[in-house]
C-alpha cells in the first residue's frame, strides 16, 4: 500500500453514525465519497497552502526607487543625507575628520 492509497477502518457510534447514515441517504454517495469529501473540506479549513517565499516576495522586489548602489553604499547616502539635514558635520564611524 503507497501514500496515495489508504485504506481506513474506522467506527463510528452514537451521532457521529447517525451524521454518516444522514449523509449517505442525503447524497447518495458511498461512504468512501462521503469520507473523501469531507476529508478535502476539512483539510481547506484547517490547512494554509505554502507558498514559496520569492512568489510572496514577487510583487515587491525591485519596486522601489533610489539609488541602484544603494545597497552597497548605503552609508554614504546617509551620511549625505544627514549632513544636509543637520547643522553639525556628520562623521562615518572609524574615519579622521
């Protein structure tokens, strides 16, 4: 027997045979359709499909706008950027005046 064929034996008492009976005689089914069914319904609520972290990513990498080496250079933007904001000289880390 593989993953794709299963074979169940359950049993079932009280009102839970009494859904299946219902269900049965409402549908027509087979008790394997009715199981089969219900399983997919069960599995939609209750299990997210996974999705692959560059499809969820798709729509937003390289969206944006700036500088193409900004990414590497970003320090220096920065710098630049907060010496036109500031009145006092911005100094990179590790560097002589």
């Amino acid at each position: 027997m593989s993953i794709s064929d299963i074979r169940i034996n359950a049993r079932l008492t009280g009102s839970d045979a009494q859904r299946l009976q219902e269900l049965l005689s409402y549908s027509g089914s087979s008790v394997s359709e009715v199981l089969r069914d219900a399983l997919r319904e069960y599995h939609a609520l209750h299990v997210r499909p996974q999705r692959d972290p560059m499809q969820l990513l798709a729509g937003y990498i390289g969206s944006g706008n700036g500088p193409e080496d900004l990414s590497s250079n970003y320090k220096t933007y920065l710098i630049d950027a907060l010496e036109n904001k500031l009145p006092i000289r911005v100094q990179e880390p590790g560097k002589a005046p």
